[in-house]
C-alpha cells in the first residue's frame, strides 16, 4: 500500500509496548521535542472513552533513526510503554508459565475473536482480541506524526473533524475557514465537532447509548491543504491515489466504509451537479473552481484543491449489554465477552484518521520527488515549478 515508506507495528493490547518501525523517511527531518506524543495525547481524547486512557499516557520513546532531533535516514525505531502492563504482567508475560485467569472463552459478535480463532486455531481468544485491538493504532499516530512534520515542511497542513456520531450530523461547512480555525473548533470540542450545537446533541448520543448499555459509530472526515498536483497516477490500478487513501482508512479498525470527497453522495447526483466546474478569472493566472466535490483528486491524482477523505466507523462490538453468542470450548449458549471498553471512539479514529493520511500523502509525495535528505526533496519540489504550465502565462482576456 506504500510504496516507498514502509511501517510495521506490532506489541499486544496489554503486551509490554506497542512499537512501530517506519523506513524510508529522509534524513533531516526536524522533530521538536513533544511533537509525536501530542499526535498521541489527541488520540487518547474523545467523550465516550474507556478507562483504558485514564491508565495510559502515551510518549514515545526513540529507539532508532533519530539524533538530537533530526531523522538519519535510517529505520525510525517507536516504543510506546503500555502502563497497563503491570496488571497483565503474568497473564501477557512473553516468556514464563502460562497464566490464563483472563481467558477469553465467547467470542463477540462483530470482533475479530472468532475469525481469528478459527484462522490461528486459538483456544483461548485472547490470543487474537490483545493484537486486534485498536490500541495498536498508537503506533500508527506515532508514525503518521512523522510523516505530518514532512507534509508540514513542505507547506502541507492536515486536520479532521467528526461529521456525524449515533446518527447525529454535523451540518457546519468549512467554507472559508483556515485548517488553524478548523483545528482550533475541533479541539475545543470533546467530540472533535466543528459546530457547537451538533457537539452538544452528539454528547448527548454518546449518553444515552451508554446509559443503554451499549455503543455508537459514526462518520469522520479528514482534510490536506497544501497539497502539490499530480501525487498518485491515473496509469495503474494501483497508483491511484484515491484507492490509496480509502484503502488506508478501512484499514483502521472497525471503519467499514470510506469515500474521497463527496463519493457517496455524488452516487445520486446528475453530472451537471457532481463536477467541479472551472473558472477563468478575468484578472488572469490560473483556473479557479468553487466547489471541490471531487475532494482533490481527479483521475486517481491531486489536483491542488483539499485532499477531502471521510471514513464510516461501526459501534463498537464489545457491549456492556453482550449479544448472545457461544462458549468457545464447550459449544453452549453465553453472553458475548466483556471487557473495559470505549462506547464511542469517533474522534479517536479521526486523529487515527489523519495519522494514515499523512502516512500516505507522505508517500505519494517521496514517491513522485524521491530524495535522500530533506535538501534534495526540497529542490525538488521547487524544481515542479521552473516549468510553469501553460495557463500560467494567461493574460486578461
Ligand atoms: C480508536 C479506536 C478505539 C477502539 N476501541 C474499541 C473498544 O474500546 N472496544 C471495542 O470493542 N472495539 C474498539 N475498537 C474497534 C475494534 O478494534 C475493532 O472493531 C476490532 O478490531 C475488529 O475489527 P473490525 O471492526 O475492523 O472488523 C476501536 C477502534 C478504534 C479505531
């Protein structure tokens, strides 16, 4: 899915630490101090959380790639320490006798414990749930800050806001406001809503499927400004950037759908009303357009406007009301596992959300200009520009 950067995470829910190693950032890259664990503080926010984040205080800790500061252009080795770990150490102990008191034995409806029991024949289904887990996208969040800081120096800005919890939409637009406004609203909301009403009513939808006992979904949308023409490619199936971009967003857990732009809508649209139209100002310079249903892309490539991308996330499948399921090694009828757990993690999956954005833009862009160090790739973006293209020399008309 990445073609020149390459991450893998790894490290259980209640394992030791949650690691990650991503290769192929260049070298001299800045990181000020704090920059990664802030990424990781936004993700642990977000009304309808579990107790989980009030044990965690996620920091990253450097293993390797980085010195005094600045990316060598070696592997960027991450360790997140998971606190949690003293009250699991026995039962998650990677080497020792084995300690099975927290034995998972009824697999949740809509989890990964069944598929993954039947695929890696586990008998005891914590043996799947501890690495499905979303905590794994700490890792993700700490990889995706560093491909932010690249997007940042090269003038490329990134936020996401949550358009719609449990049903309940956000109808505020974003027209005319900078992505500093954007952030600003979105992080003064516990929801990471843009409107102040829609935040209150999702609060409220949060409330109520918890005095329900159960959970609720939703709908996030992140956004890239800044972002240079032509990274991603109409030639190959498999360098179309919009592809890329959904295929990384359901690669978050439990987001099941995603779409560039306005993609779903635009479905029911007529073509008169699902473009967006170019405009030649009469002052001169380039074209100019006034929608962006299309979310930047055209062809499977940037086309300069705001890279808009949303992603749908299902409820949660871990219910303090569990659906009916069946005892794993006795084959009888039982409520489905219970577990801590989060009744809405939207916005968490937001800040998820722009973390695999960045990761992908980052490498669309080290794809299209490579480059070793942060010098070269910045030549080399100047060098996109030395050969204006031809509405540039426009005049008035
Ligand atoms: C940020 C985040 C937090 C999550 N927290 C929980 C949780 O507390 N309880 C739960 O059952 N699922 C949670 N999930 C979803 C599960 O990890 C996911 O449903 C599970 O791994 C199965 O994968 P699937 O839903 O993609 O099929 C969370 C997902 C994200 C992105």
């Amino acid at each position: 899915m990445l073609r020149r950067l390459r991450l893998l995470t790894a490290g259980e829910s209640h394992g030791p630490a949650i690691t990650a190693v991503l290769e192929g950032m260049p070298a001299g890259l800045e990181l000020p101090p704090g920059y990664v664990d802030e990424q990781l503080r936004r993700r642990q926010q977000g009304y309808g959380r579990g107790g989980r984040q009030r044990i965690e205080q996620d920091r990253v800790r450097w293993l390797g790639g980085l010195r005094f500061g600045r990316t060598l252009g070696s592997p960027l080795a991450m360790l997140i320490e998971n606190r949690d770990f003293a009250n699991w150490a026995e039962e998650m102990a990677p080497e020792g006798p084995e300690v099975r008191r927290r034995q998972v034995r009824v697999p949740r409806p809509g989890h990964a414990d069944y598929a993954g029991g039947l695929k890696y024949r586990a008998r005891d289904l914590r043996d799947v749930l501890e690495r499905a887990s979303a905590r794994e996208t700490a890792a993700r969040v700490a990889a995706g800050a560093v491909a932010r800081r690249l997007l940042e120096e090269l003038g490329i800005e990134l936020c996401s806001r949550v358009v719609a919890i449990g049903g309940v939409q956000d109808t505020s637009s974003v027209a005319g406001l900078s992505i500093a406004e954007i952030r600003e609203r979105t992080e003064a909301s516990s929801v990471r809503a843009l409107g102040a009403e829609a935040s209150a009513a999702m609060v409220a939808r949060i409330e109520r499927a918890q005095r329900e006992g159960d959970s609720v979904g939703g709908v996030f949308e992140v956004r890239a400004r800044g972002v240079v023409p032509g990274l991603g490619s109409h030639v190959q199936w498999d360098r179309r950037l919009d592809a890329l971009l959904v295929g990384a967003l359901c690669s978050i857990q439990a987001v099941k759908a995603a779409a560039v732009g306005e993609g779903i809508e635009l479905a029911a649209a007529p073509g008169s009303q699902a473009h967006d139209a170019f405009a030649l100002p009469a002052e001169g310079g380039p074209p100019r357009r006034t929608t962006n249903r299309a979310g930047g892309i055209e062809g499977g490539m940037t086309n300069g406007e705001d890279v808009v991308v949303r992603g749908w996330m299902k409820p949660l499948s871990t219910l303090p009301r569990p659906l009916p399921s069946f005892d794993w090694l006795r084959g009888e009828p039982a409520a489905a596992h219970r577990e801590r757990t989060d009744s809405c993690a939207v916005p968490a999956a937001a800040v998820v959300g722009e973390a695999m954005v960045a990761l992908v833009l980052a490498d669309a862009l080290l794809d299209k200009l490579g480059g070793d160090s942060m010098d070269e790739l910045r030549e080399r973006l100047a060098l996109l520009w030395r050969e204006p293209p031809p509405f540039a020399g426009r005049t008035a008309s």
